[in-house]
C-alpha cells in the first residue's frame, strides 16, 4: 500500500550511525531521496525535538495510541 496505495506516504526507518555510508550509496545507486531527520540517543537525555531554527523542546505527547 505504501508503495502504490494512492495516498502520499514518506517510509521511516533507523539503522546505526556505522551504516550510514552504506546506505547513501545505495540511494544514489538506485536514485532515491533519503533524508536524515534526526538521531536516537540514550533514554538519559531525555525526548526532544529540535526545531529548524536550532531551539529544543519536548513534546507534551509522545506519540500515537492505535488502539485506544
């Protein structure tokens, strides 16, 4: 569905920082855009969002209830 289902849909994923010249060069060899939007740290630091102009914040809800 992802792939042809009609709707715009923008695929997530993680992989370690170690990976992260393996999958560049796969994008460029099969042409597709991929973006790096952030980072996972340890639990210690906390959850935040950093904004484009730089500033932190943390989110008052952390995420979507599927079956509530």
């Amino acid at each position: 569905m992802a792939l042809c289902g009609g709707e715009d849909y923008e695929l997530l994923f993680t992989a370690s920082p170690e990976k992260r010249k393996k999958i560049a060069d796969l994008a460029n060899s099969l042409n597709v855009l991929i973006t790096r939007i952030g980072e996972i740290l340890p639990s210690k630091e906390g959850i935040y969002v950093t904004k484009i102009d730089g500033e932190n914040y943390s989110p008052s809800r952390l995420g979507f209830e599927h079956f509530r």
